[in-house]
C-alpha cells in the first residue's frame, strides 16, 4: 500500500495532519514500536503533553525511522514533526484493524485459545501447545518465551507478554495456514488495554491468582476484574474458562464475581488415570498446570483423545523449574518464580521432592514495579529456606541496594545480601554442602540483566553449567 493510499484510507478519522512526504512510498508494516520502525513502517503511538512523555518519545524517534506515525489527537500542539497524522486515540484500535486486514489479513481457521493467572502462563501454553501437537493437530505457543512450536522456538522475543493487537494479527497471519492452533498468554494488562480487540478465543484457562501488578491496577480487585474479562469479554459462545483443582478459592471467586460465569474445572490427573508422572509434575502448581493443558486439549479435540497423551513424552518450558544435576548428590534450580505466591509453591514443592535436601534460595525482585510484594516475597522465602541469599533482579531505573532494602524488611534474620547477581549465585554454588538445592528464582529463560533502560545479556542458567564445567 502507498503512503497517500493509506493517508486516503484514514480521511475520514483524521483530526489533523503535518506535511506528508515521500507519499509514493510503500507501507508495508504496522507497529507500536517506535524506535525499531522503518520507512516502509506505519507506528501508533501516544504521547502527551507531559516533559517525560515528550521526551521518551523524541528519544525513540532518534533510534527509528518511521514512513508514517499516527498519534493521538491532542499532540499536534506540541509534535511538530512531519508524516504524523492525528486521530482520536479511542479509534487507535479500530484504524489499526483497517490496515491491518488489508496487510496482514486473518483467515479465522486457528483456533484461539488464551491462558491468563498471576503464575503458570507460560507453562501452561507451551503444555498445551505440545499436548495439541502430539494429538495431530500442530499448534503454537505465544507468550513470555516467544513463539513456539513442539520442535522449538520460532520468534525467540517478543516486546511484551501479551503481544500489542497488530504484532497478534501479524502472528496469526504468519502462522495461520501452518498450524490449527494457537495457545497466548494472556496477562491481565493486555485485558485491561484491549490487546485481543476483535480477536475471540475458542477456550481460555486462568491458572491462578495472587498478588502481582498492583503498581498497575492498583488493587487486587481492579486486578481480579482486568483477568475477569477473558470469560466476560474475549470467549466465545458456547465455550468455557478452565481453572484447576487446586484453585477452589479462584473458583469460588469468580463465581461470586458472576454467578452465570462458564467456569469449569479441570479434571485432575487422577481423575485422568494418570499416575506415572515425571518429577516436573511432583510440584502441586505445575500439575495444576498440565491439568488445565489437558483440559483445554480435550475440549478442543475430544475427551477421548487425552488418554494417549505420555507426559515424559513433554518437554518442560526452559526456566520452569530446570533442575541442573551438580555433584555431591546436589542439584540448581533455575525458575522464574517472581511473586511470593510462585516462592512458596515452588518451596513447598522442592521440600516435598527432596525432604532430605538443605535448601538454599537466591532471589530478588524487579526493579520500577509493585513494591509492596517487595517485603512479601522476604517473608515467603523465609517461611521454607534453610539459607537466603537476597541479590538483584531486573533494577531497571532504581538501584539494587533499595530493592534489596526492600524485601529484607520481610526477613528477621538469617540472610545474606549480594548485590551482584552472578557473584551471589557463584557464591551459593561454591559453598554447596552435601545433599543441597540452590534454588535460583525470579529470571528463569530471561537471557538479560536490565539495568537504566540497557539490557546486559545475562543468563542464570550459563553461569551455573559453567561452574559445572570448571
């Protein structure tokens, strides 16, 4: 599409318009992205009339080059750039559905099904994407770990948990005569900013709820009610929210939110006959989750089906409780538990496995987001940890010694605090007694360190097989 035929598509919505240039040039992407556009990309983007807000975007549009931006009624009294068209920013969504139909165009042949809950996402979708595949039908998983199919990764990263609308449709439209399949994480910002739009899904599951996000949604009811709209909302008729067993108190919840609600639970693996399970499913979380991954197969594809299913046949997500053998009858596990909930499902259930076990946990919490879970997450290492090591996560823009401040307010003793995330993991790992787990939490498949907006390639899961490797 040109750029004067997409200036002429818009007429209608558009407020106010700068100089245009280069109308002859062809537009062939739509982002939200503005400092990796290029001149054959249309960007939506808002700003306001705020100095950071301003700045944050003079910053990006330095690093891209964008052939077109579309921003929000309003900023033209400050944007003064040319290519920058001005539409009501309630119609963001409803302009990127045009052009997105005429250039990444959907056929509605995937089947859509999204997965929300504070723990157990991505878990669960990479489950069920494999569960999918190995029934026949090829699937993919969209989320925290990228796009992935049951050989392997497809799109390594991606910006957010939850992809913006035009990076979904894009996705849909790259994959959609591939695969039959499509199982998203659906984080609870997403609902809240309407990220699925149009897109209605074929099955959902909500894994759990706890405290997370609060430096978004500001309650926890605020944030009960963003995950509410996946069933209220994006499921389509005829279709139902799964949750697991082990989460009768969400279950109870949501009815109570809306007793016409269509929750259902998961049968549980005994109910299944399943009983011969890998030590992945030892832990009561990640059961709940293959649970629900079971769940929504079988009412994708029949119930009947199900019983095939070998689960030492399924590899478990990397970052997911990955246990990396040591010596000395010891053992590193590496998890992306980041919330107190997930610290104590994931403590309980390594004291559980491994009873005979000293175990040791390192961990921090991430840096510009919900600081009250700060002084929760200390509090619930403590209640199963025979040693706490309190390091960095992701500080981003504040520095690691407040965060690490933090948290041990929830501690009352018998800590220790290594700002330097690699020097506290080798630490642990070189003073190993025998018989002892060094539970290294909060990063999991994360492959970075963001610090001041940089993000350092970082990897937990290198720095522990290279102590292995001497």
């Amino acid at each position: 599409m040109l750029k004067k035929e997409l200036i002429a598509l818009l007429n209608a919505e558009i407020a106010v318009k700068n100089p245009t240039t280069h109308l002859e040039h062809a537009i062939i992407n739509v982002t939200t992205n503005l400092q990796s556009a290029r001149h054959e990309d249309v960007v939506f983007y808002k700003v306001t009339n705020d100095e950071k807000s301003q700045e944050n975007f003079r910053k990006r549009l330095e690093m891209g080059a964008p052939g077109l931006m579309i921003l929000n009624h309003g900023a033209e009294a400050f944007v003064k750039n040319e290519n920058c068209i001005f539409i009501d920013s309630s119609r963001f969504l409803i302009v990127q559905k045009q052009i997105l139909d005429i250039l990444f165009p959907i056929k509605n042949t995937m089947k859509l099904i999204g997965v929300t809950g504070t723990n157990g996402k991505t878990t669960t979708v990479n489950l069920a994407m494999q569960i999918s595949s190995m029934l026949g039908h090829p699937a993919i998983s969209v989320g925290t770990i990228g796009v992935q199919n049951s050989k392997g990764s497809l799109i390594d990263d991606l910006e957010s948990t939850t992809p913006s609308y035009p990076e979904f449709r894009k996705i849909i439209n790259n994959f959609q005569d591939e695969y039959e399949a499509c199982f998203v994480e659906v984080s609870s910002h997403a609902l809240a900013q309407s990220r699925l739009y149009d897109l209605m899904l074929d099955g959902s599951g909500w894994t759990s709820f706890s405290q997370d996000h609060l430096d978004y949604h500001n309650t926890m009811e605020e944030y009960f009610e963003a995950k509410m709209l996946i069933e209220k909302k994006y499921l389509s008729k005829g279709k139902h929210l799964i949750v697991p067993m082990l989460e009768k108190e969400l279950y109870k919840k949501i009815i109570a939110s809306n007793p016409n609600a269509r929750v259902t639970v998961a049968k549980t693996l005994e109910e299944r006959k399943i009983t011969d399970k890998p030590l992945f499913y030892h832990s009561p979380y990640n059961q709940s989750n293959v649970e629900v991954a079971l769940q929504l197969n079988a009412d994708l594809w029949g119930e009947e089906n199900i019983q095939k299913i070998n689960l030492k046949l399924i590899e478990t997500p990397k970052g997911r409780f990955s246990v990396i053998e040591l010596d000395n009858e010891g053992m590193a596990i590496v998890d992306y538990a980041h919330t107190p909930d997930a610290l104590i499902n994931i403590g309980v259930a390594i004291k559980k496995a491994f009873p005979a076990h000293l175990l040791t946990v390192i961990f921090g919490c991430g840096g510009n987001r919900d600081k009250t879970k700060r002084p929760l997450m200390g509090k619930a290492v403590a209640g199963f940890a025979d040693k706490i090591i309190v390091t960095s996560d992701n500080p981003r823009d504040e520095a690691p010694e407040d965060i690490v401040m933090d948290i041990i307010v929830g501690l009352s003793s018998g800590y220790e605090a290594v700002i330097d995330r690699k020097k506290a993991i080798l630490y642990a790992l070189e003073s190993m007694r025998k018989k002892e787990i060094v539970l290294i939490a909060g990063k999991g498949h994360e492959e970075y360190q963001e610090v001041k907006g940089v993000k350092h390639p970082f990897s937990d899961f290198n720095i522990v097989q290279n102590f292995k490797r001497g």
